[in-house]
C-alpha cells in the first residue's frame, strides 16, 4: 500500500499514529504530497479528487481517502484493535469526530493566514473557528476524560493528534489554559513511541 503523506498534516499523523500502535508501518510506503486549496500541488488528484492528503493507494481497489476511512481500514487490516465493540464504540466515534473538528477548525485558521490575500482576511471568522475549538476543549475537560483515561482508541489518536496540532500551529492560544485535566491527560498521550515517532518538524 501507499499513503500520500506530509509530516505536518495532522490527518496524516493519525493515520502514522495507528499504523505505529497496530504495528502495521512495515505495510505501507510513504508518498510525499504537499498543496493547499488554491494550489494542488503534489496532492494525489488521481487517488483523491478532493486534492487531499491523507488517501490510501491499495493493491486490491481504488483508493481510500478522508483520515476516518483510512484508519478504519487499516484497523480492520490489523485485527480491529483501535475501534471497541459498542457500546464504547459510539463514545469513541464521537471523540474521533471531535478530535477531526478540532483540526478543521485550526486549518481554516491557518489557512485565512497563509493562502487569504491580507485585505480579504477576516479577524471574526477566525475567532469563529476558534470558538469551536474552544467549546470542544471545555467539552472534553468536561465530558470526556473518563473515557479519555481508559483503553486507548481511535478517540485518544485523533484528540492527541488535534492538541499537537495546536501546539504546533497556535501555540499563542494556550489551550491548557483552564483545562488541567486534560493537559495532564495530553502529556501522558504525547509520551507514547507512536506519539513521539509522528511529531511534526521544528
């Protein structure tokens, strides 16, 4: 198989992230692709028409693309290890959802900085973005740390993956900030080898 892949896309990183905990790395070959919305670059169009990264090439059909197909995938490739059975199932779907909201949310922010012209760019849709980040953050201080201090899951990887995320592109944020639960629970996630082998360059 092939995955189309930048370091610093955290869509990417948690495909790398369960490809490290359910050992199957070996399985894959990494294919560099690089673009934004304006500029497609490098994406893998033929794979992916969307224009984006993460997609799948596989040996036994079309490729797969949207970080939740693939990780499913490859999890049913593995032995089904990251997705428990219901009823957790529903919980961890949810936190994957949340975790992959959070990283929508913080794009859409770099990208207004990055690929927005400067007299286009508008400061209250970036709060915008942000607000959702914000209550997503409190939701899970809130809400989630019970099933964030159990079994590791699908759920734990995207939310890991979305806090590193911010820390590399919005650290002036502080999202700890208020949160001492889950910035205690993030520090333990971020130590695991699957966590450290992903990190995004300096």
């Amino acid at each position: 198989m092939r995955l189309f892949h930048s370091p610093t896309s955290p869509y990417v990183r948690k495909v790398m992230v369960l490809l490290h905990e359910t050992g199957m790395l070996d399985r894959v070959a990494l294919i560099a692709a690089t673009g934004t919305p304006v500029d497609p670059g490098s994406m893998p169009l033929a794979q992916n028409p969307l224009g984006k990264i993460p997609a799948l090439e596989r040996d036994d059909g079309p490729a797969l693309y949207d970080s939740r197909v693939i990780c499913r995938y490859l999890d049913a490739q593995a032995g089904n290890r990251m997705y428990p059975p219901a009823p957790r199932l529903w919980d961890t779907l949810t936190l994957e959802a949340t975790g992959d909201g959070i990283t929508d949310a913080a794009i859409l922010m770099v990208y207004e900085s990055r690929v927005r012209p400067e007299e286009k760019r508008f400061d209250p849709w970036v709060e915008g973005q942000w607000a959702k980040i914000d209550r997503a953050l409190d939701a899970l201080e809130s809400r989630w740390i019970s099933h964030l201090n159990g079994a590791a899951d699908i759920g734990h990887v995207s939310i890991g993956c979305a806090l590193g995320y911010l820390d590399f592109r919005h650290a002036g944020r502080d999202w700890r900030a208020g949160r001492p639960d889950l910035a205690a629970w993030e520090a333990g996630f971020a130590a695991r080898l699957s966590m450290q082998a992903t990190l995004p360059p300096a």
